[in-house]
C-alpha cells in the first residue's frame, strides 16, 4: 500500500509553519503536489531528500529546488 502523505508531513515547516511560504496558494500547490500526492510525488521533493541524506532540511530550501544535496551541504558549511 502506498503512503499518501510524505513521511515528514507532521514536522515539515511548510506545513506546520504559518508564513514559512509568504504565498497561500504557493503554499497550497507545494502540499497538493509533494506533501499529499503519494510517494511517486513526495520523494522528489528536495526537502524529503535533504532530510533523508543530512537528517535535517534547512529552512532555505524548498521541494523544487534546483541545488543538488552537495551544493546543499556546502551552502549549510559556509553559512555557519
């Protein structure tokens, strides 16, 4: 059975932070089309991914960035 909602659904900001996406409908088009379209959709996300590989995502980073997880992490290392 596939899952419907992506795994980091509960403790993802877009979901749980209000104005973390300055945007509603912004807002509302990444959930309908990462967060709550099943796993085909959700595991493209760049902030599942990023969470997959560091254990974290940093709050710069949204589900159709264009930075691979190398330039993530190297982005992350220069801004601490």
């Amino acid at each position: 059975m596939e899952l419907k909602f992506c795994p980091n659904h509960k403790g993802c900001q877009i979901i749980n932070l209000e104005g973390f996406i300055k945007s509603n409908e912004i807002k509302n088009n990444y959930i309908s089309n990462y967060c709550e379209a099943g796993e085909e959709k959700w595991s493209n996300c760049k902030r599942f991914q990023t969470k997959k590989a560091l254990n974290f995502c940093p709050d710069f980073i949204l589900p159709d960035s264009n930075l691979t997880i190398d330039q993530i992490f190297e982005k992350i290392e220069t801004q601490l």
